[in-house]
C-alpha cells in the first residue's frame, strides 16, 4: 500500500470510529497526497452539518453516520 492510499484507508474507516480522525497528523505523515482537495470535502462535510471538523480532526456526527458509505466514497473520489 502506498502512504496516500494508508492516508486515505485511515480517514474513511477511522470515521465510523467516535473518536473520528487526526487529519492534521495524517497530513504530516503524508504530506503528498491530495490535501486541499480532502479539505475542501471535509469542510462541505461539515458546512452539511455530517460532520465535525476542528483543530485537525475530523468526525461524523448522528447524520453523518447514517451516510458514512457515501461519504466514505466522496474520500475516495477526493483522493483520486
């Protein structure tokens, strides 16, 4: 697995997790992979209310959870 595809397994299955993702360490883990456009997602995300994202982390809420297929899939588009 290469570091962006470990980068972006991390953010879409450690979402489902309560305590959501560390975004920010990820991003100086793997400084190369698509960043602006995660978080241009990531911040949509949030502005629909799906999730919660602050201080660099990230975490779905109550809405969000019932959509985490979906937005497991954005990531994957966002990380193409």
């Amino acid at each position: 697995m290469t570091p962006a595809l470990l980068a972006e397994d991390a953010l879409i299955f450690g979402l489902r997790m309560n305590e959501g993702v560390d975004v920010a360490a990820w991003r100086a883990r793997v400084p190369a992979a698509p960043w602006p456009a995660v978080e241009t997602l990531l911040t949509r995300l949030a502005d629909e209310g799906l999730a919660v994202w602050g201080d660099g982390r990230v975490s779905l809420t109550v809405r969000g959870r019932l959509v985490a297929d979906a937005v497991g899939a954005e990531l994957m588009t966002a990380f193409a």
